[in-house]
C-alpha cells in the first residue's frame, strides 16, 4: 500500500476520506500531551473554563519524548498507550478535538465518541523512538513547562508514518486483525 | 577480601545505562530478524523491519531505541569475598543512573511519589536488587524498564494442585490482555515458585536471559517452547495488528515454593527488552 500524504490542519472532508487500516504519512504541526497534561486540560474543561490550546486546529500526540542533543530538534519520539487517555477523551472531543496519534486499542466509549464526532485515531509504531525522531522538524514547549516529558510540546512533522486505527465510521483496525481480546 | 572501589560502580552503572537505552541486545536483534523471515503479511513485515531500522538508527546516532527509556533496574551480584571502598554503594548506583540519563539525553520518567506524582528530574532513585553470591566479583547489570508493558504484568497464587494448563492459560490471557499497549512482539519473563515477591522478582530476571536460550531444567525449558509457539499461534503480531510474531522469546526461572502454594508472576517486556552487564 502507498501510503497517502496528508497535512495538519486536517479538514473534514480529509478525515471522512480516511479508512481503517490506511496508512499514512503526517505532515504539519502536532502536539504532544500525555497523563498528566491530559488530566489537567479536562481538569480544567470541567471547571468550565477555556483551554488554553486550539483544539480544532490540532493533533494531540500521546507522546513524552526523550531530550533533544544539541543541535537535534528532539530525541526519540514515539508513541505512548492510549487507553490511558481514554477517561478524558470525550470531553476533549465534545470541545473540538479531531485528530489523536497513539498507540493501542480504545475503550468502547472513546469508540463511540469518534464515530458520534466524526474524528479520526491514528496509531503510529510504539517503540519506533529513534526512527520517528528523524521525522521532527521542530519541537517545542507551548504548555506545562513544568511537567518536564509530560509537557505538551509543539512538533513540526514530516511524513511522520501512521496507521489510521478508528476511521470517523468508527470502523476500528483491531477488529480486523484477526484475533480478538477475550 | 578483595575491595572494590564505589566509584567504579557508579561508572559501570553509567555506562551500562547509556549501552541498554542505545544498543538493542544481539539475542533481541537476532530474533526479530528470525521473526521478520516467518511473516506472511506485508503489515507484520513492515514493521519488524522498521524495528531493525529503528534499533541501527538508534545505535548509528545515539538517539534511545524508545521514548520509554524506563526505570532504571540495577541487578548486584556481589560476590561475599568483596568489600567496598570510597563511600555509599547506594549512592553510587544511583548517582551513576543520574548521570547516563544526564548525559545521554534519556527521558527522566521517574516520580518521587504515587499521590503526588512530582518528577525527580534525574530518573532516580533506581530500582536496586541485590544478591550475595561466592567469590569476589561484582557482576551488575542494568534494565531499563519501560512501562506500557510493565502496566500489563500480572501475578497470580495458584493451587498447588493447578493443572500446567491452567497455568498456560493464565499466561496466554495476559498476552491476550496485554494487546497492543505491550508493544508486540513481546519478551515473556515468567517467574514460578517462591514466594509472593520471589516469583515477581524471577520474573524481572527472567528476562535478563538471553533469547533463545531456555532454562537448564528440561520440562521447563519444554514449557517455555510451548507457550512460545502457542501464544505465536493466536495471531496477534507485531503491534497486534496480526501475524505470527507475538512472543520472540518466553523465558522462565523458578524457585522452590511451600507445600500450599505455585505463585506464578508474568513480566511483560516489549520488543526493546533492554539490558547491559558488566563484571567487576
């Protein structure tokens, strides 16, 4: 298969276009956020306030990379579970989210939710770190300094390779990998 | 007795930590070489070349093999004819984990409590284990453990009178379980017998064992053979998207255990099962 290119921000027609198990190759911006990012941004959805992201313009990456070396935009970068994140996925799709990068399977109401808003998960290769750091044009620290590599940093990708693993159907790849989680 | 410095420790430890995050093991290699040679499925192929890719970039450029670059486990074997020298060896491993993460520009994944959840910065304290053994060497050797797999580990107290298919079908449900967080194609380390903690602890060393290498006891290494070809058959593959390659390697170690019990304990590993030793 040849993997389709595509660029952030994706529009609505791009993401209803893609299939399970398409792959592809992301370019644009990205975002990372993990655990304790995504506990605060649905922390603060819940006290009713505004987030400090665009999330209709991005991708959240679950991803905590390792440092960059002088003179490298970032260190390995691969993927973390998302299943981790599933307890405050709706909300940050109910707020605009379209596009998630990550690793694993998703909990029945995060599958729900992508099919109710129409979004698409893409998986990328866990534990690829080195190779997908040769995909990172640009990295850098926009929100939660603090929370070190569980910061969220802002990537600049290209041709960053994935899979999509639950297409805005709802159709889900591990359903058709030929075995099931008992 | 023969001494041995503290600072020669905390050097080792350093090294050892930059070589496991770096270099992937030749047995893992190996065998995801070996894996890449049975896959049908283009998918599955794909991605076990990638991984190979993944691990000369890794080494080619320094860059960690993952993100993930772990806990850092650090296994003394420490000879009862040795007596250390120059200060705390304590503080010496951990210092030595400091400064690899330091320098290598390894992520610190590491925080100082569960409630909390503060970042220690230097990815320490390390997880030390120790053991005296004969003679006057030191062998330490460093793991890295990452997490998404770690999270999948199980243990379970079974009946002394459990049948080896019950057990057998425990360890195929927390491959089940474990799906793709793991990171297929897996390194199983089991541990059986001891006590609650023995069992969990062998189960970490077990994967300290080369791949491909089976256990000396023969209806153990027979056990490991077969779990390795029927966990391989349920088809979940590299990344769980399907294929032949779930496990590249089941490992077991077992320890005596009392009349009432057969702890069994499952570690998960990923397919970056990382480790480095070196003997002082």
């Amino acid at each position: 298969m040849i993997p389709k290119k595509i660029h952030t921000p994706l529009a609505d027609d791009v993401i209803r276009s893609l299939r399970a198990g398409d792959e592809i190759l992301l370019s644009g911006v990205i975002l990372t956020a993990r655990d304790a990012a995504h506990r605060r941004l649905f922390d603060m959805l819940k006290r009713g306030g505004r987030i400090p992201l665009d999330l209709r313009e991005t991708a959240i990456y679950y991803a905590g990379p390792t440092p960059a070396r002088p003179g490298r935009p970032i260190g390995a970068c691969g993927p973390t579970t998302s299943s981790r994140m599933d307890a405050f996925t709706p909300a940050l799709l109910e707020s605009g989210l379209a596009v998630m990068i990550g690793k694993g399977d998703r909990s029945p109401e995060v599958r729900r939710a992508i099919k109710k808003h129409a979004v698409v998960y893409f998986v990328a290769t866990g534990g690829l770190g080195a190779l997908l750091s040769t995909k990172v044009k640009s990295s850098k620290v926009i929100l939660f300094k603090e929370l070190g590599p569980e910061a969220v940093h802002r990537l600049e990708v290209k041709d960053f390779p994935l899979t999509v693993a639950i297409d805005s159907k709802g159709n889900d790849i591990y359903d058709k990998a030929g075995w099931k989680k008992q | 007795m023969r001494t041995v410095d503290t600072a020669k420790v905390r050097k080792a430890v350093e090294e050892l930590c930059l070589k496991a995050n770096f270099e992937l093991r030749k047995d893992v290699l190996r065998a995801l070489r070996t894996a890449l040679g049975r896959e049908k499925s283009a998918r599955a192929k794909g991605i076990l070349r990638s991984l190979i890719e993944n691990a000369r970039l890794a080494k080619a450029k320094r860059i960690a093999i993952c993100q993930d670059t772990g806990m850092a486990v650090v296994w003394m074997e420490i000879g009862q004819g040795v007596r250390f020298t120059g200060g705390s060896l304590r503080r010496a491993i951990n210092d030595g984990v400091k400064a690899a993460y330091k320098k290598g520009y390894l992520r610190k994944s590491v925080v100082g409590d569960c409630i909390i959840r503060r970042n220690t910065r230097t990815n320490t304290p390390a997880i030390i284990m120790t053991e005296i053994v004969d003679g006057d060497r030191v062998k330490i050797e460093v793991s890295p453990k990452g997490f998404g797999s770690e999270n999948k580990s199980r243990i379970k107290m079974f009946k002394p009178t459990a049948s080896l298919r019950e057990i057998k079908d425990f360890i195929r449900d927390v491959v089940m379980q474990a799906g793709p967080d793991a990171c297929p194609p897996l390194v199983l380390g089991i541990g059986v017998g001891g006590t609650f903690e023995t069992a969990a602890v062998l189960a970490k060393k077990a994967l300290l064992r080369p791949v491909g290498k089976h256990n000396l006891n023969k209806s153990l290494a027979a056990l490991e053979k077969e779990l390795f070809d029927e966990i391989n058959a349920l088809g979940i593959g590299p990344m769980a998207l399907g294929g032949r390659t779930t496990v590249l390697g089941v490992n077991i170690l077992d320890y005596p255990t009392h009349i009432a019990g057969f702890p069994v304990a499952v570690n998960v590993s990923c397919h970056a099962t990382r480790s480095a030793s070196r003997t002082i």
